[in-house]
C-alpha cells in the first residue's frame, strides 16, 4: 500500500491503518528502537505505541514522508522508554556511548527558549551534514539517528570498527568547530 493511501486511512479513522503501517514500516521502526533499547519486549512496546501516536496524530497532522514520521514517533517514543528504565543508574547499553559521545557537541533543554534554540541547532546540524560526503553522513546518521553498534556500521561499510570510531571522532570534532563558528557556545 502507498503512503498516501495509508495517511487516508488515518485521516478517515480506518484501524486498517495500523496494520498497513505495521506492515510496511513495523521492522523499520522495530529495528529503530531494539537499537536504542537494546531489549525486544520493550521495543514491540514503543513500536505498538509509535502506531497509537500516529493515530492521534493524524488527523491534524498530514506528513510528507510517512517513513520519516513514524521513525521519529518511533525513535522519540525509544528514548523516552530508555530515560525511564534508566533513570536511576546507567546501564552498559549502546544508547550510553551514544548519548556521551553527542553530549559533547550538542546539549538539550526544557524551555520554550531552549526548543527554539535547539530547533536552529537541529537546522545547522543537517547544514553541517549536507556538507558531508555521502558515506560519512551515512555512518553519522546510522550512529547518532539510528543508535547504531559501531561495529554494525563497520560491517555495512566494510570497515574496521576502529576506523569508525576515529572516523566517528573526526566528525564530531569537526560538528563542534562547525557549531562554535556558528556562534554555538560549547
């Protein structure tokens, strides 16, 4: 089924609307949040509550790209689970380094301010990614979007993981001195 058809069906209030999306989208939404999460069970969670979203998100809201919506609800929806789980110790989990290794460039707040603020950081972060070769944004997307194992990421690119990891250390570096000539204080 066609994505537009799919987004109809949520507009008419059709539950065909769910399975379609499962459908089609449940092992890319499900792969989004085991790597985050780390744990199958909680991932089917935030996978069947990423359907529930969409349903109270649509109407009023019409995506463009239904992939890269339900990604985001999906994703969003992960992180979420993943504070809650952690919330009162840190646990070894790939959503850890991931978080760490971001920390460094960027940081995130609560307030009206803060979400304007972070919305025109979000902006100059895909400027600086724009400006990337496509290989390189690839390997930042996979391990800063996607939470993705390094090593996985190494076998996709038929790479060494220590190469990803440098290659991963550069582009931060290089994401700092991008923000800081943009007036972003790190």
């Amino acid at each position: 089924m066609e994505d537009e058809q799919i987004v109809a069906l949520y507009w008419a209030r059709k539950e065909q609307a769910i399975s379609a999306s499962a459908e089609k989208y449940g092992a890319y939404c499900q792969s989004i949040a085991v790597n985050i999460l780390q744990n199958q069970s909680d991932a089917e969670e935030c996978v069947n509550d990423t359907w529930f979203r969409a349903w109270g998100a649509m109407p009023p809201h019409r995506p463009k790209i239904l992939s890269a919506f339900l990604g985001k609800l999906t994703r969003n929806l992960s992180f979420d689970r993943y504070r809650a789980l952690h919330r009162h110790k840190r646990g070894g989990y790939e959503m850890d380094l991931v978080l760490d290794e971001l920390a460094e460039c960027v940081s995130g707040g609560e307030d009206p301010a803060a979400r304007l603020a972070a919305k025109e950081l979000g902006r100059e972060i895909s400027r600086f990614l724009a400006g990337l070769p496509a290989q390189k944004r690839q390997i930042f997307v996979l391990r800063y979007w996607y939470a993705c194992p390094v090593g996985r990421i190494a076998e996709r690119f038929g790479l060494q993981q220590g190469h990803v990891s440098v290659l991963l250390h550069r582009l931060r570096e290089k994401l700092r001195a991008h923000l800081e000539k943009e007036g972003y204080k790190l």
